[in-house]
C-alpha cells in the first residue's frame, strides 16, 4: 500500500490564496469561495488516486490553518470571537487575522513555527473557560466530499497531545484527569462519527511525539489513548509521527491498539534502529516514511528500498505501507509548471506531485524480487552517481582556513555601545520598523514588467527611486528615529538574495505555504555560492543621501537564506552556512564603506532546523551562531548592526543567541504577552532589544494607547535605556491605510511614554 501524510492545498497557481484573500476583500462571495475549494480538493483527491495512493488524505485542506480548524472542531476558541455573533467562516477569519469594527477591536490570535519547518500555525488558548465540544462538521463533510466521487479517503486530525501541548494554557493543568476526560469525550464522539459515515482509516498526527516527552507526557498520551481506543469498533486508527523519531516512547507506543504507527525515516532515522532492538508488533501496519516530505531532490531509491528490506524482515512486506516522511505540505506542488527551469538541473528534483510519482515505483520496486534489475532503480541510481560529481569545491578552501578570529567582532559590546550612542545621539526609546513596507499593487505590477522585459532597467530603478524617495519622506513625517528604504526591489527575502547569488536555482512556480495566504518561493542550493555583484549597496546608499536621519541597510542573514531555502541533501549544511556568511560578508563592508552606519542582519529562521531533541542542540547552534557572527565580525565599533528573529521560541537559547554579539535585535513578543522579556532579563543577553509592539500579520489599526500601555510593560521588565520601539516584523503584507495610522500611533505613544518618563522622573 501507499500512503501519504498530506498534500499541499494551495493549488498549482496558489488559487486557494487569492480565493480567501477575495473573499476578505468582499470581492468573492462565500459561496463562491466554497465551491472553488471543493473543486480544487476534488482535483487533489484525484491527482493522488491517478499516481495509486492507497490511503489519501482529507481534512488535510484549511482556508488558512489546520490546527485553527482543530480548534473550531473541539470549541477551543475563546468566548469573546463568538460573541461577535459572526457565522462559523467569519468567526474562523476573525480568529486568524482579528477583527475590528465600531463595536469590537480583537487581535489575531498568535502565530508559532510549526517544530522545525518554515510553516506557522495559529496558536489556540485553553483556558478554565474552554468548554471541549463537537462544534464544526468539516473533517466529515471532506470525506462525504470524497466518498461523492467515488474516493474513500483517510481523514487526518490533529492528535490530543500535540494539541495540548502546542496550545497556549492559562489556569488549567492538561495532565489532570478531570481536564483531558473533557477533551476525550469528543475525541470519542470525533471517532464515533467517522466510523458511522464509512470511514475505514484514521489518521491522528502527533509529532510531538519526536519531541523530548517528560514522563507525564507519556502517562497522559497512555491514558488518553488506552481509553479512545476502546471505542474505535471497525475503524482503523493510524499515529501518525514525523519530524524525528519517537525513542522516548516507542516501547509504550507499540504496545497500543493501533492498527498503524506512521515513523519518518528521513528526519528520523534512529527509528529503525528501535524497531531492530525492540521488533514491531507483526499485526499492525507499518507506515514508513521514506520519501522526504521536506525537500525538492529526488529520493534515493537504493537508500528507500534498503530501509523497507529491513523493516520487511519485522513486518510482512503486507503490513508495509510506503509513504511520505510527512505531508507534502512543505514543498511546491508540480514541476510540469517550471518550463524555463534548466533541465539539467531539473532532472534531480522532485515536487510534491513528482514524490507521488516516486511513491508508485517504490512500490513497484518493493514487490519485484530482483529490483536491482529494473530500469527505474538503474536510472535512479544513475542520478545519484551524477549528482555526486557535482561536489562542492572552490569555497571549501576558503571555509576551511578560517580562524577563530575570522568570528570575534572587536571590541567589546559595552565599548562599542558607548561609540554608537555618541555617534548616533537617538533618544531614549528610538523608534524604527523591521524593514519592508507594504508591496503595493504598483510595486508588483512594475516589477513583474521588468522581469518580463517590458520595461527597460532605467525605467524600473526611476520607479523604484521614486518609491524610496515617498517612503523616507513618510517615515520622517511620522517621526521615526531610524529610517528603512521599504525594500520595494525585494521580491522575498530569501528568494531576492538568492537570485544575486551564485549557486542557486530559482524557479517560476515553486510556491510553498507560509501561513494563511502567505506564501513563498525557496530558492534551491545546488552548488558553490558567491556574490556576483554588491546586491543592496546602491538603493540603501540612495535613501541615505535623502536625509540626515540613519537609515538601515537590511539583509538576510546566511542562516536564514540556509533554512528557507532547498538544500541538496549531500552536503554539509554547516559549510554552506560559512559559505552564505562570507558571501554576505561582503555586502555588509560594502555597505559600510558607502557610508551606511546601521545593518540590519536578519534571521528569523535562526532556530529552525534546530533539532527537536535537545542532545543535538549545541551541535547545530555551534556552527548557525558562528556563520552569523561572520558576516559581521569586521565592521567598524560605530557601525551598529541589528537582527530580528520572529514567531519562535527562543527563551531556551537566549544564551546562545547573546553569543551573536549584536547591538540591537528586535523580536516578535507583543502576541506572546512579553514573556520573552521576562527570559531576557535572565539571560546574558546584553543587546538592546525592540520586542515589538504590534502585531503586523493582523489588519487592525492599532491605537495609541494600547501601544502605549505595552511600552510601559516593556520599560518595566528591561528598563528605558536599552528598549527600542517598532512593530513585530516587516510591514510588506500589509496595506497602507493600516499601516501608517498604526506607525503614527506608535510613534505617538513613544513621545507620551517619554515625555510621562521625564515628567515622573521614571529610572533609566
């Protein structure tokens, strides 16, 4: 059989996208946003069925977050978004991106990277107030859906555990019996239904499972699930873990009712060697993740099919159902879209419909008895015997003899604040955003004529120039402190870089999910980088001889190009990262030679390919922290160098992070309620920090005094002279008549708070 844990659901020409982004607009009507979503699910269901899946997925689509539709399902929403007395859809928005009208002004609720991905899902809040019900018919509507067309499909639902444990909890203990009975009552009524409308197969995800799990973790997944599966009757229940593997639990986990256990083999390898020492139960499926649900390269089928001959000498090769490590969610959807993609490089890569493709001749593969043999093997293995060749060489040299010193920026953090507070002379609680502003419709409409060659260079850099020169007026009208250039020649900040590097493949159509209708074009690493040319230097120079004022040049920092970008899986990712570094240490001197005297180095994705068992942390934030502190160690004391980092949990590493040696970095900590300050203050972070002050991914106008009162919070966990003012992230997916009433009301409620500072002579 084949399996797979879930398909990207945004469409080949990312449809799902400006569907819901019309339908919020009040362009599209809600029956019309219905029915183009049940086509475009129908055409995934049958894409799967074309390539033979066994087990496909449903429930696995969601107008902007399955773990927000989870939520809706079991009533985990807070009282006051049903207050608004919206309908279901409505309400379902109003929790992802807020609401606001004369009556109500609620806040989207929070976002967090999904483990290790670059995926963000919507983080529910569970409270003594959160009453578990059956409340939503989706993931039974879907499979009705499918079952209408003559598809059985497997819905998928977010497990128990991984919902507590992912959720945000205020005054509840989700290890007290009396609490998770609640939530068990509808999971059981959740199973109950499934099985009463035909369902032959359920998949529960439960990749918490591959985390570090303390022992009440695993005494409430055993009790939890001891007591669910009494109830299953016909119905087969699949656990479904991926993102590593499942060592803490894996004896207790096999001795469940289960009918099937889903263990990723690419990101979890050490689950084979579990089922060597401890055996799997001969009665259950095994569902083997092996093609990797995470990248763009072909699978290696000699490595696949060594991995299921083993698992087969445990389980009869009956039981074996090959699938994906997890859902395809991860990776672009076809390349029969990327016609101008070199086919020399094209040919060793595999998107989401290509790793059907690959499914099916494992599978084939896997039941001849000399696959050796067969043609697809033979021409699988000559890719990779191909791909070897393609090694990488120049850079290597130069990575390899660099020092210690190469990574010491001098001197010291508190010599060189007391440089940059003399040089800069900002006052107290300077104001500044993260980078982008809005991509207005203009900008996209001239830059997609410029890559079409329908306007000349001359006439895009006029417009762009023209667009700085607006942006540094505003900002100055506003009253920011330090000025940004809006990054109106930035497509994605990974993806424009990227494309000014050597190295990297870019492609046309290769769009990914971020979160909502947010969504991404990774680049792919395929060989040596380097900088061809200065890639920002020119644009960021102009805005600076537009005013007196300092204006930040922004870049990408090389961990963050790394994790948001493919990457072959032959090589090392941490020469890669060194390889990054350089190349945008070179853009970082030139910037600082053409007179820019703040770089902001972002890296958002710092922690993403942390691994989720902590015994492998310092192994990674060993080479990550040094790759950034290369691109920075040889500026000059006064030039002051930022980075942001956002929609992560970084109160573990803060000690690492403060190994970075920046002078500012800015976080996003407004929707987390500033408990990130609270770490802060204990770690040994010295920088000043900008925790943010608003929440950039919902389209509320946010007053002055709601700004207001968070900066007194602020000031209260760090104090005045090390804050900075400014929004979460960059403003580039929102629109202007959002965002400049909001900067003028921050800016607004930093003269108050300074002024009130003064006046009630508040500690610096």
């Amino acid at each position: 059989m084949i399996s797979i844990v879930g398909f990207p659901r945004i469409g080949q020409n990312r449809e799902l996208k400006k569907w819901v982004e019309g339908y919020l607009d009040k362009k599209l009507s809600k029956d019309e946003l219905i029915k183009n979503s049940r086509v475009l699910k129908e055409t995934h269901w049958k894409i799967q069925k074309k390539y033979g899946i066994d087990l496909i997925p449903s429930n696995d689509f969601s107008f902007y977050d399955t773990f927000l539709d989870h939520a809706m399902l079991i009533n985990a929403i807070p009282d006051e978004y049903k207050n608004l007395g919206k309908d279901e859809l409505d309400t379902y928005f109003a929790l992802a991106k807020g609401y606001q009208d004369e009556k109500y002004d609620l806040k989207a609720l929070p976002m967090k990277k999904w483990f290790f991905t670059n995926y963000h899902y919507i983080v529910p809040e569970i409270t003594d107030r959160t009453s578990f019900k059956l409340s939503t018919t989706k993931p039974f509507n879907e499979f009705s859906e499918a079952l209408s067309i003559g598809i059985k499909t497997k819905p998928v639902i977010i497990g128990p555990l991984t919902f507590l444990m992912l959720s945000k909890k205020s005054g509840i203990d989700i290890y007290d019996k009396n609490f998770w009975e609640k939530l068990l009552t509808v999971y059981i009524e959740i199973i109950e239904t499934f099985e009463s409308i035909g369902v032959e197969f359920v998949q529960i995800d439960e990749p918490v499972l591959v985390t570090d799990l303390q022992k009440n973790d695993i005494e409430l997944f055993l009790s939890f699930y001891r007591n669910l599966l009494c109830h299953k009757g016909y119905l087969k229940i699949v656990l479904q873990t991926y993102f590593g593997d499942v060592r803490d639990i894996y004896e207790k986990l096999i001795s469940l009712d289960f009918d099937a256990i889903g263990l990723d083999f690419v990101d979890g390898k050490y689950n084979l060697g579990l089922i060597k020492k401890f055996g799997y139960p001969k009665d259950k499926f095994i569902i083997a993740g092996v093609v990797n649900g995470r990248n763009v390269f072909k699978n290696n089928y000699k490595e696949s099919l060594e991995i299921l001959d083993t698992l087969s000498t445990f389980v009869e090769k009956k039981n074996i159902v090959i699938s994906t490590s997890c859902s395809l969610l991860f990776v672009p959807y076809s390349l029969k879209f990327e016609t101008q993609l070199d086919d020399s490089q094209k040919k060793y890569l595999a998107f989401a419909e290509e790793k059907l493709m690959e499914l099916s001749e494992l599978n084939t593969l896997f039941y001849q008895h000399e696959y050796t043999k067969n043609s697809l093997y033979i021409q699988n293995i000559h890719f990779f015997e191909e791909l070897s060749t393609k090694k990488f060489s120049d850079i290597n040299t130069v990575v390899n003899n660099l020092t210690d010193d190469d990574f010491e920026r001098k001197p010291s953090f508190e010599e060189r604040i007391k440089v940059q507070k003399e040089v800069f002379d900002l006052p107290n609680l300077p104001t500044t955003t993260i980078g982008s502003f809005p991509q207005t419709k203009d900008v996209r409409q001239v830059r997609s004529k410029f890559k079409n060659k329908e306007i000349t260079f001359e006439e895009y850099d006029t417009f762009l120039k023209a667009k700085i020169e607006r942006v540094i007026k505003l900002q100055e009208e506003i009253g920011l402190d330090v000025l940004v250039h809006g990054e109106y020649e930035r497509n994605d900040m990974v993806e424009f870089f990227g494309e000014n590097l050597e190295g990297f493949i870019i492609t046309k159509n290769g769009w990914v999910q971020s979160y909502g209708t947010r969504c991404v074009k990774p680049p792919i690493i395929f060989s040596d980088i380097k900088r061809k040319r200065p890639i920002t230097v020119e644009y960021i120079k102009y805005a600076q001889s537009l005013t007196k004022k300092p204006v930040k040049g922004i870049l990408t920092g090389p961990v963050t190009i790394l994790n948001w970008s493919f990457v072959r899986e032959d090589i090392s990712l941490k020469n890669v990262a060194l390889q990054l570094a350089l190349a945008m240490r070179e853009e970082v001197l030139d910037l600082e030679k053409a007179g820019v005297k703040v770089i902001q180095i972002d890296e958002p994705a710092l922690i993403e390919k942390l691994p989720l068992k902590r015994c492998y942390h310092q192994e990674y934030l060993s080479w990550a922290i040094r790759a950034f502190k290369l691109t920075c160690s040889k500026v000059k004391p006064q030039t002051q160098i930022h980075t942001h980092m956002c929609y992560s949990n970084f109160d573990d590493i803060l000690d690492e992070i403060a190994k970075m040696d920046v002078d500012v970095i800015t976080f996003e900590a407004a929707k987390s309620d500033f408990t990130l300050l609270d770490s802060i203050k204990k770690s040994a972070l010295k920088a000043e920090v900008g925790p943010g002050v608003f929440d950039v991914h919902s389209p509320r106008i946010v007053s002055k005094e709601e700004m207001e009162r968070l900066i007194l919070i602020m000031i209260e966990k760090i104090g005045v002279s090390r804050l900075w003012i400014n929004p979460d992230c960059g403003l580039k997916t929102r629109k202007e008549d959002e965002v400049i009433p909001t900067l003028q009301n921050m800016v607004l409620a930093t003269w108050e708070v300074r002024n009130k500072k003064l006046e009630n002579n508040i500690k610096r």
